[in-house]
C-alpha cells in the first residue's frame, strides 16, 4: 500500500500493528483504541484493508466503498485456514466491495473505485448497501 500511496494525489493513513517496515509516502500509526478507527472509518473516502468482517462493517457502518486483500495461508499471513478467502467470496461482486486476491492488482482496484466514487458522489450512497449487510450477516450466523 505505502508504493500505490506514493502515486496517489490524497492523504493516505495506514494502522501497520507490530510490523518493522515504516512507511515512506503515508501517515502511520501501529495501534489505536476503537473509536480512534472509527474516526478515521468515519473521515476516510476510501477503506482499504485486509478481509475482517470487523473492517468490512465499519466501512458499511459509514457507507464507504472499501477494497478488501484476503490474507492468505500460502503468503504466511494465516496459519489455519483461508477464512478470509471464504468471506471475501460471500461478499465478491457487490459494488460497495472490490476484492483484491493479488497485491500486483490494488493500484488499479483503487483508480476502479475512486472512478465509481466520482460518479457516485450525487447520490451520497451506494444502493446495494443493505444487500451487502444481509449477505454478510448469513455468512456470518
């Protein structure tokens, strides 16, 4: 993410946990308490994250697009299951959602959405919203 922020014309804010790689072309922070993510949930344009049903309803929460990066066993990033992979296919095709499986392909999933936030941006919300949620809270149940 910090390579795509450095040929993005916006801020870019990115919660990095405990990893050591220090962004260069974004603001970071490692931790922050829950209604400090809310805030910035609340102020962003666009969510970009891994594939948490924590991260995609606090998007929904506050009606922003989001792109979601499953993490996935054979990249080390899981160690049990691909859980992530099994939710982002629940939630794949719904135009609030954009689901990238490779890395190499978020730049242009970001360029897809900021278009879709454009041409959206008369409406002030996304009508599949609802849909989405439903779907999600069966995957869930």
């Amino acid at each position: 993410m910090d390579e795509v922020a450095d040929n993005l014309n916006e801020e870019v804010i990115m919660q990095i946990g405990a990893i050591p790689y220090e962004p260069r072309h974004a603001m970071y922070f490692r931790y922050a308490s829950y209604q400090e993510n809310l805030s910035y949930f609340q102020k962003a344009s666009l969510i970009v994250g891994h594939c948490g049903i924590g991260t995609i309803l606090n998007a929904l929460k506050f009606q922003k697009p989001i792109i979601v990066v499953p993490r996935r066993i054979k990249y080390g990033e899981l160690n049990r299951d691909d859980h992530q992979i099994e939710i982002a296919q629940k939630i794949e095709g719904n135009p609030l959602v954009h689901v990238v499986y490779e890395i190499e392909d978020l730049e242009n999933a970001i360029e897809t959405i900021r278009g879709r936030i454009g041409a959206a941006s008369g409406s002030g919300s996304f009508p599949e919203r609802e849909k989405l949620i439903e779907t999600i809270k069966s995957f869930v149940k």
